[in-house]
C-alpha cells in the first residue's frame, strides 16, 4: 500500500470514528464551515452532490411519502 493510500485510509477511519463525526459537525456548524458549504453549493459539483445527498436522504426522513414525492419531484427540475 502507498502512503497516499494509506493517509487516506486514516482519514477515513478518523472521519468515521465519533470523535471524527464530532469534528464534522462543529465545523459544518461554524460560521466557516457553512460559508464554505454555501459557496460548494453555488457550484455545478456542488448542486449535484447536494442532489444526491437530499435524494438518499429521504428514504431516512421520518416525513410522509407524500412530501417525500414532492420533493424528489422538485429535485429532478
């Protein structure tokens, strides 16, 4: 295994760890981390990963399958 492989498996294991998901969640809460999930958004990638992310999502969401149509339906436009 290479070293770039191998810091990535680290990272991955830390990301995934609950220290880990701590860290995320601070940083996406901050001020920095949500300017910097608004300027990924204001991005082509960005719109698309977000996409994907609220369409899988919202098979976990505890809200009826009727709001879950309308959304899925709006995120196809």
């Amino acid at each position: 295994m290479g070293t770039f492989e191998c810091l990535q498996g680290m990272i991955a294991g830390y990301l995934a760890s609950p220290k880990g998901q701590q860290a995320i969640q601070n940083y996406l809460a901050s001020p920095e981390g949500k300017a910097t999930i608004n300027s990924y958004l204001a991005t082509p990638d960005g719109q698309k990963m977000a996409r994907l992310l609220l369409s899988q999502a919202m098979d976990k969401l505890d809200i009826s399958e009727d709001a879950k149509a309308v959304i899925r339906t709006a995120l196809t436009q």
